[in-house]
C-alpha cells in the first residue's frame, strides 16, 4: 500500500523514503516513524519548512514506550535531518538522556516451559478453527529453539530456512545485522512435518507464519495468545499484565534461550570468554554489552550461573559511573 504524506514536508519525506527503500533492508521502521511524525507536521500546520527540535520533543513525549524506542525514532529523524541539509533546509534536533540499565530480563524455569509447550499445543484442539493458534506451537519453537526476535521469526519465508542443513538465515533483523542461525536437528524435524501440513499451503516464497490469504499478520496477535497462556498458568497476573510488559512475555523466550545457551556451554566445560562472542554473534547483537544485560535474570533461580558470570565479568566491564 503507498503511503501519502501530507505535511510541509511530504515531499522531501517521500524523497527521502525512496532513498531508504534503496539502501535500508528494515525500510519499513523509517516508514513508521516518518508517516507518524508527517501525520504530526500536519496538525501542526507549519507555515516554514525546517525542523525544529521543540517540535520533534513534543512529538516524542506524545509515545508512551521505553526510552531506547524514543532513540530509534530520533536516529531515523537524524538520517532525515541529514538529508534535509543537503536541500539547504534547516534542522535541528533535541538531545535524549542516556538510557538507564535497570533491565532485568524475565527467564523461564524449564517446569514453566514444559506447562507453556503443553498449553499451545492444546490449543490446536480446545481453538480448532484459529489460524493463529494452529501456528502458534511451531512459531513456540522457533522462537526457543534459535533465540530469534518475534519480528525476525514473522518476516521468515521458506526460501530462507534450509530444512536439509538446518539453517535459518535472517535477512530482516534488529540493527539490519543479517546471519545465519544453525537449528538442531529435532527443531529441524518438526519444521520439516510443518512444512507437509497441507493446511498451510507453503510455497518456497511464504511466510512461515501468515494470515490465510498469504500476508503477513501483526505481532500483536502472537503477543495476545502467549499472554493468554501466561495468564492461565498463573505465571503472569491477568490483572497486572500489560502489553509489552518487563515481565514474563513473548521476548523472555529469547531470554531463555540466552541463559540456557550459557548454562550448557558451561557444563561442556566451554569458558564464559570462550561462548559470549559466539553467542552474541548468532544473537545477533550489536556487541558482548548487548549479551551482558541478558545473563542478569532471575538471580534466585540461577544463583550458581550468577556466580560464574559475575567472577568471569569482574574485570571485563567497567564499572559504571
């Protein structure tokens, strides 16, 4: 679907735009934002075309989200603000604190896993005739198996999975850091039975995880089930649960998967310096500070590998100020 922009500044956006389509695999990001910060140059009524910092400000304390949100929507206004000095048209743009490190990732007990496993794959039957939920218990696995994003898992069509060496390439991913993700051999198995489904109609060029006429559905809708399942199971309350909450939800599974990565290369005997590169590497992740902030879970659950990371980490990081 094209998208009209409609403020004092469509046309440098929609510019703009056809530049990032070109040079930008998650494109789709920079639309986001752009189409919403356009939408917000209109009521605006602005009569000069510039940007303004005041502006963008007022725009961002309108979002609701976490403060690394506001930053990736800064650092595509940068890019456009770049490219507006380029057309001789003023920018300017407003400073972000620096994020705090109170993140503390939820990690799932393996006794937690095994309840979650058991509840989606009931909902084949107990919710026959959702789409949604008959994908749900393989889209479970792929996300624990391989520690993919949500997002990265949706975007995955079956050109991109190699069911006979068993490995995912991820070309739409966070920071546009494409790779390969090896599987083991019984998530490679299931996917296999997945893919014969007849139900399911799976060209090479589909998504794994659609809507029945083929496109692509929201993320929100795998958020809900999972919800659901952690409500039901009394691990997350249904009165305090919020959507996209620091607690117990969808992403914790990769959570999980960071932590149980790291608890059996240990006890393969393989060193803390030994796995982190590699893990932050199949991860994904922009650098070993990234893989840090997830070996923090649940302290009362996994004292011992607490232990472990913090002697290996002593002297690595640098304390902060």
């Amino acid at each position: 679907m094209t998208v009209v922009f409609k403020s004092i500044l469509k046309d440098e956006i929609s510019m703009f735009m056809d530049v990032v389509k070109l040079s930008v695999v998650d494109y789709k990001a920079y639309q986001r934002t752009l189409t919403d910060f356009d939408l917000f140059l209109h009521e605006e009524q602005l009569a000069e075309k510039q940007l303004d910092a005041s502006q963008i400000e007022r725009w961002l304390d309108g979002f609701d989200v976490h403060l690394s949100t506001k930053k990736s929507k800064l650092s595509h206004l940068r890019r456009f603000s770049v490219y507006l000095s380029t057309l001789g048209i003023v920018a300017t743009l407003p400073e972000l604190p620096r994020s705090t490190t109170d993140f503390t990732p939820y990690v799932f007990t393996a006794d937690e896993m095994a309840l979650i496993f058991d509840m989606a794959d009931d909902l084949v039957i107990t919710r026959a005739k959702s789409r949604v939920t008959a994908e749900f218990p393989m889209l479970l696995r792929v996300l624990y198996g391989c520690g993919l994003r949500l997002g990265e898992a949706l975007s995955l069509t079956w050109n991109e999975v190699d069911l006979a060496d068993g490995i995912i390439t991820v070309k739409i991913a966070k920071n546009q850091k494409q790779r390969l993700v090896p599987m083991s051999d019984e998530l490679t198995r299931i996917l296999r039975l997945y893919r014969k489904a007849q139900c399911f109609e799976m060209s090479d060029n589909s998504l794994l995880f659609k809507k029945s006429d083929g496109c692509p559905r929201s993320s929100g809708a795998y958020w809900s089930v999972f919800n659901s399942i952690l409500c039901d199971l009394g691990i997350k309350n249904p009165q305090t649960a919020k959507y996209r909450s620091r607690g117990p939800c969808i992403h914790s599974l990769r959570h999980t998967f960071i932590m149980q990565s790291f608890l059996k290369a240990d006890s393969e005997g393989r060193g803390f310096m030994e796995t982190v590169p590699f893990l932050s590497t199949y991860l994904g992740h922009t650098g070993l500070m990234e893989t840090d902030k997830y070996l923090k879970a649940r302290h009362e659950l996994y004292t011992d590998a607490h232990a472990v990371i913090t002697d290996h980490m002593r002297d690595i990081f640098p304390e902060e100020v």
